[in-house]
C-alpha cells in the first residue's frame, strides 16, 4: 500500500503529536513501515512555507521539530523527485495540482489530506483520496486481518 500525506496531517501532528490523533497514528504508522509513505521534495518544501508565512503556525511549531520531523520522513519514505515538466489542472484549487501528480508519479494508492477541495474528488485515475480517519480506518483493518 502506497500512500502520499498532504502537508496538512503534518501541520497537524506537529500542533497535536499525541498518539490518539489521526495524523499522529498514521505518521507512525509510517514510520513503522505499514504502508510506503511516499514524499515529493515539494511537499517539504511546502510544509516549511507554510510554516513560515503563517504566524499561527510559527510561534507553535518550532523549526528544530519540523527539522525532526522531516529527517524522520526522509529516513523513512520513498522520496519522489521534483515534477519539472507542467503539471495539469486536476483540481479545483491549482495549489493542490501538485498533490495529484505527484501521486500519481509516485503510483500512490491513496492521497491522504483532509483538504476538501482535494476529497471532493474521491478518486483521480486508480488514486483515492481519503481523509485521515478513512486511512486510518483502512490501516487498522489491514492490521486486523480484514484488507
């Protein structure tokens, strides 16, 4: 199973990394290798932005965790190269064009994000794009047996 995690779940457990959230359990699930998390170098890039510009996120998350953090996903993840050929309009959104093409670049399974602008999709090709707890739930059926 392959799966691509928008840049909001690690926003998430990086303002809430207790274990019981969503985007916590699913960022160890990763970790512990239950599914191959796949990372473009984009959306690193993105997740440091977005922490930057947004004073929000920059005076609760400080930059030695993200530096962590992205040391631990890039331990971990398959790492997809940077798209530099035009990426097409999928979505609503042209920000998140990105999050598509790069997922199916890296012939991801599923689009984890809680974006709905991207979930109003549901599925792009043989990619389904799933909200954290759909994932989630997914993870623990394949744990218990079921998938």
């Amino acid at each position: 199973m392959r799966a691509l995690l928008d840049a909001n779940l690690f926003v998430s457990y990086l303002l809430h990394p207790e274990w019981d959230s969503p985007s916590a359990q699913i960022i160890h699930a990763a970790v512990k290798g239950e599914f191959t998390l796949l990372l473009p170098e984009a959306l690193l890039d993105e997740l440091v932005q977005a922490i930057g510009r947004k004073p929000y996120l920059n005076r609760r998350i400080r930059r030695e965790e993200m530096a962590v953090l992205a040391e631990v996903l890039k331990g971990v993840a398959e790492i997809i190269p940077r798209i530099t050929a035009p990426i097409p309009r999928v979505t609503r959104d042209p920000k998140d064009d990105y999050l598509i093409a790069y997922a199916l670049v890296g012939r991801a399974d599923y689009l984890v994000t809680g974006d709905k602008d991207l979930l109003v999709l549901e599925q792009v090709d043989d990619l389904r794009i799933l909200t954290p707890r759909a994932f989630l739930t997914l993870l623990e059926a394949r744990r218990s047996g079921g998938e």
